[in-house]
C-alpha cells in the first residue's frame, strides 16, 4: 500500500477534474511511466556525455584542443552581439 502526502493527492485530484484521465490509478500509472523515460533518457544523456568526454580528452591528448580563452571570449562577444541584437 502507498500513502500520498496530500499535496500529491491535490496533484491526483487536480488531474482527475480534466477529464483526461479515468481513475487515480491511471494517473500515477502515467507518472510512473514518465519517471521510467526520465530515468532512461537522463542516463543515455549520461552515456552520451562520458564519450564525448573521452573523446575531448583523447583530443587533448593529441594536442588537438583549441585554447579555452579564446573560447570564452568569442562566447562572451556572441552574447554580447546577441544582446545588442546584432547576428553574425
């Protein structure tokens, strides 16, 4: 058995007046469903970002990176154009 606290409850209920959704029951069904794509996007997110990590870092290796403060400032002057409404 599961107790809600009653703000989750008032999260139930509030989907409930929509009209979209049949029962309590399907309402946390949907939301458990959710929270497993979440769960599964979040760490192929996670896969993704390692290897490029490795990849940047093998790069690195090489003497392939590019010079971070040089980076930074072309950023910070396409933020600035950008605020200026300026587009290059």
């Amino acid at each position: 058995m599961i107790t809600l606290t009653s703000a989750q409850e008032q999260i139930v209920e509030d989907k409930l007046t929509t009209g979209n959704y049949a029962s309590a029951e399907e309402v946390i069904d949907l939301a458990l469903e959710l929270l497993q794509f979440l769960d599964a996007e979040s760490l192929a997110w996670l896969k993704q970002t390692q290897q490029k990590i490795l990849i940047g870092i093998e790069e690195l290796d090489r003497k392939e990176g590019v010079d971070g403060a040089m980076v930074m400032e072309q950023m910070l002057q396409r933020f600035q154009d950008a605020r200026q409404g300026k587009q290059r």
